[in-house]
C-alpha cells in the first residue's frame, strides 16, 4: 500500500503514539492486514423516517462491499438529515436549510476527526445533496457522492401522482373541487415506495447537476431508488474510489468552475429548481470559487429550457431512464457546444471521455427533451432579479408558460400560514402579488419554502392569475409567477418590510426588474416606523444559525466571518 492512499488513516494505523485508536480499530473487527488499507468514510444521510432518505442505509452497504471488495476498508456512519416533505410550516420547515450547514459539518467533522483518507456521501433529499458537496469541497480529500435516486410515480384512478399532486389536492378541497374520498385516495397513493420526489425538484435537479458536475458516476441521477442499476452503481463506486485515491483526484480537481458552469448548465437546461442557486453559490463558495448570482443569469441568458418535466412540464424523473438518461442529455448538451467536456469526474476521466458511450437522444422518439433549435424557452427559467424591492437581488422562476411581465396589487402576508387563511377566506383575487415577508434566512428562520402556499394557490384554481414575491424560498415543485430569495430580507430591513397592501408591484422578467411602485420619500416614511424584529431563537441551533447565517445572495453559508 502506498503512503498516498492511506495518508491520513495512518496517523491511526501506523503511528506508534495512538495505540488506543488502533485498539479500537481491532475492536469494530478490523485486522492486521487492514491496518495496511486505506479507510474511506461512507456517510449516510438514511433513516426510516421518509420515502427520499429510508433506503439510504442499505445503499450504503453495498457502497460499504465494493470498497472492501477494492482492497480498502469501508467504515458507515450517519449524518442528520431533514426531509423537506414533511417539515410543516415555518415550525418544521425552519430547520430544513440549516439541515444543510449540520451536514456538511458533520461529514467535515468525522471525516477529519477519524482520519478517513476519502469520503462517499449516500444522499437521498434535498439539503443532503448540497450538504455533502460542501462537505466534500472543505476536505477536499478523494470522495464522491451516491444519489438515492428519484421514486416511482404514484396512481390513483388511473392519474400518475407524486408529492406535488398531495399538495395540489389540498387547494382542490379549499376550492371545494375534489371529494373527500378523492383527497384521501391522492394521499395514499401520491407515494409508492422509497426515493427522492420525482419532478425536477430540488433533488432530482442536484442530483442530475452533481452529475453534470463530475461528482458522482455516470446515471446516478437516472436510476430511480428501486432500479436495479442503482445498487450496481453502489457497488462500482468502489473501483471508482480506488483510481481517485492511487491518482490523488480530490474534489476540488472537479469542482472547478468550468464544472460549476456544467452543473448550472443542466440545470437551465432541464428546468430545475430555484434552489440549486442557493445550494450553488454555497458549493463554490467552499470551493473557493468565484461562481456569483451574475454568472448565473448568464448561463441562464444562454441556455434554452428544453426539458418538457415537472414542475412545469408533463414528465417525470423516471421517464428520464427510457430515453438514455441524464448521459443523453448531457452529451447532446456537450455536441452542441454548452457543456465543458474537458472537466475531471469521478470516474478519472473527463466529463467527455464519460459521455463518448452514451446513448444519443432520439428527437423522433422521445419527446421530454426538445431539440435546441425548438425549445420551450429560448433563455434559462431562473432569473436574477434587481429593483428597489430587491437591491441585493431575487430569483425568479419563469418557464413562459405565466408570461413574462405581472403587474398587480401587493397583498402582503406576515407569515406563510397567512396565505393558505387568506386563500380559505377568498380574499386572494386574481391580481394580487402575495408578499410573503419574514421567510428569510435571519428571520424565517431557516428561509423555509413556500410549498404549501403555492400548491394551494395552483390547487384553488389562481395559477398564472395571481404572483407571488417572498424573502423565503421556494420548493423545487413550484410552478407560477414566482419570485423568491429577496435580498435583503425584511428582518434586515430590506425595502420587503415596507410594502403595504394595495401597493402597485411589478415583476418584470424581461429586464429582470422587480419594482415597488412607491416613491423614495413615502418608504423613508415607512421605514421610520419599522422595527427589526426580536429575533425568533436566541439558542440551540437556529439561534446559531440566525446570527451566523449570510444572505440567499450569498447561498446563505454559515461559516464565513
Ligand atoms: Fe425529500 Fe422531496 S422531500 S426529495
């Protein structure tokens, strides 16, 4: 074995000053001849809890076999994680961003606490992704990420459900359009098994990115939970990983900014979501990488969206295996010019060398992906917006199915339980531009998503008739006029604060422009009168995370000064 493969672990094995820790390696049933191996942490993000994140553990196991089966020793252990599905308003929700720094944390924290001379990351949900490739960009040790893969759609009365089609129902019994044998059917049925929501949500979009990005193997994010292929993948991560360490590739010879540009590509391209530019700007930051809310915009100025999935579209994440997966996809996206194929990935290869066996896309065949020539946006979705209401900037989503400009009546919501009141009473008209105020990072805590608002907007029948503006985030199955991530948010006295109901707003995605018509004069009145509010936690870990915790601008990361 050479010093390079086990150069950390062998503080432990190979010291004569830590006789304690080699005990304990006999103890957990190591032997003499492992002493000699490299040890590679797998961190798992499993627990029963939730459909994204209970089969992870038993993934790791076969990630476990292949590494021994590589000459290396695999050693499991687990990390938090939150499953955005089920934390309930801003008293859940609120620890779901935050979940993502806890994961990094402790990966960064067992990692160099154990010595593990490489790191794989078994990932399930949304923040878990994101989590880790911070984690593993801090180390930068050999290391690389295991997709949990994405479910199986569900069915009832022969309509293919998913988790959105659960939010959905919810509206369509505020609108009084669904029975309530219908709403219960779609929630029994709405979720099948294990894996990670199934439109392109935010699992589905960091999992397909961090492909894109070289950080995991080839059709990672294609293979739903229950494929086959997704355990032959768990057990050839172990090959993998020993070219990785006899070849010193550590992550941050992948995450290069060229390979940021490659993962935010995708994502344009697929028509992902808004948080995978709060989980990118974060990535780089910890990479050290100057990747900006700028550079964004101009990935997205030159990437059309061509991806006809959910959200926004007809297909699922599943549907994505039957047309050659997420390599298809990229190697069409790399023939014609928009993906750098000379970025390193996991495999020890380059991101083109990876794509010259994969299938090519079949344009009279399949039809979730459109030819570059007719696409179904000619620019990316997400927009970085500016304006007096958002001086640090905001993200909108616009697929061009809402349009492009919205100008309407701000009906401000305190809270996002506000919304779904408002909309049970009837008071939100077509119009209205909700202002959901006090979701941000400092102030939600934890910038929870506005899932259930927007579902129960879309489900009551006000999709493209109303906006929908907010310091907070949104989930990556929102579809609408949406505009999210406003900065700076109303805790820190951004002009968000200020708005009050009946004030003119306008959303303008064409020059990228967010307006709160409202003269100099009247918001230095207002401002006047308003308040930085008590914060909500002054302990534990969202008190912590409140006064540490940067703006969505600045992918809201939690260790810079
Ligand atoms: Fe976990 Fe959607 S809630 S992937």
């Amino acid at each position: 074995m050479s010093e390079q493969l086990n150069k950390f672990s062998r503080t432990l094995t190979q010291e004569v000053t830590n006789p304690a820790a080699k005990a304990m390696l006999y103890g957990v049933g190591l032997t003499k001849e492992d002493m000699q191996k490299a040890q590679v942490g797998i961190a798992s993000t499993g627990y029963e809890g939730n459909t994204c994140n209970m089969h992870l553990n038993g993934l790791s196991v076969h990630v476990k076999k292949g590494i021994q089966e590589n000459g290396m020793v695999g050693l499991i252990f687990h990390t938090i994680g939150v499953s955005d599905g089920m934390t309930n308003g801003n008293d859940g929700m609120s620890y779901s961003l935050p979940s993502r720094d806890l994961i990094a944390d402790s990966i960064e924290n067992v990692v160099c606490g154990q010595w593990y001379d490489g790191v794989i990351a078994v990932v399930g949900c949304d923040k878990n992704m994101p989590g880790a490739m911070i984690a593993l960009a801090r180390l930068n040790r050999p290391g690389m990420l295991v997709y949990g893969g994405t479910i199986r759609t569900g069915e009832y009365k022969g309509q293919k459900l998913d988790i959105i089609s659960a939010f959905e129902a919810l509206g369509k019994k505020f609108a009084g359009t669904i029975s309530d044998e219908d709403y219960e059917g779609v929630i029994q049925n709405a979720i099948p098994g294990a894996g990670a929501c199934g439109g392109m949500y935010t699992a589905n979009t960091m999992a397909s990115s961090m492909e894109a990005m070289g950080l995991t193997l080839p059709n990672s994010s294609t293979y739903p939970a229950t494929h086959e292929g997704k355990k032959a993948e768990c057990i050839a991560i172990g090959a993998a990983m020993k070219i990785l360490l006899e070849k010193n590739i550590c992550p941050r010879d992948i995450m290069t900014r060229k390979a940021f540009e490659n993962a935010m590509t995708l994502v344009m391209a697929l028509g992902g979501s808004t948080n995978a530019v709060l989980h990118y700007l974060a990535i780089a930051r910890a990479a050290d990488v100057e990747f900006t809310l700028k550079d964004i915009q101009d990935i997205s100025d030159r990437t059309p969206l061509i991806a006809d999935l959910k959200p926004s579209g007809k297909y699922y994440m599943e549907d994505v295996l039957a047309i050659g997966g997420v390599p298809a996809i990229m190697k069409y996206l790399y023939k014609q010019g928009l993906l750098h194929g000379d970025c390193m990935t996991v495999t020890g290869k380059t991101i083109a060398e990876n794509l010259a066996d994969a299938p090519d896309l079949n344009f009279d065949t399949q039809k979730i992906i459109f030819p570059l020539s007719t696409p179904l946006k000619p620019t990316g979705h997400l927009q970085v917006m500016y304006g007096n209401l958002a001086t640090m900037g905001a993200l909108a989503k616009i697929t061009g199915k809402e349009g492009e400009r919205f100008e309407g009546m701000a009906k401000v919501c305190d809270r996002e339980e506000e919304v779904i009141e408002y909309i049970a009473k009837g008071e939100i008209k077509e119009g209205h531009v909700i202002v959901i105020r006090n979701e941000g990072p400092k102030g939600g805590p934890g910038m929870p998503e506005m899932l259930k608002p927007t579902s129960a907007v879309m489900g009551a029948g006000l999709g493209n008739k109303v906006a929908m503006i907010t310091d907070g985030r949104f989930s990556g199955g929102t579809h609408g006029f949406v505009v999210g991530h406003v900065t700076p948010e109303a805790y820190m006295g951004g002009t968000i604060a200020l708005v009050k109901d009946g004030d003119k707003i306008t959303i303008d995605a064409v020059n990228n422009v967010l307006h709160l018509h409202v003269s100099d004069e009247e918001l230095a009145e207002r401002r006047k009168e308003w308040k930085q509010p008590e914060p909500a936690f002054k302990k534990g870990t969202l008190g912590k995370y409140i006064r540490n915790v940067k703006s969505a601008s600045e992918g809201c990361v939690t260790d810079e000064a």
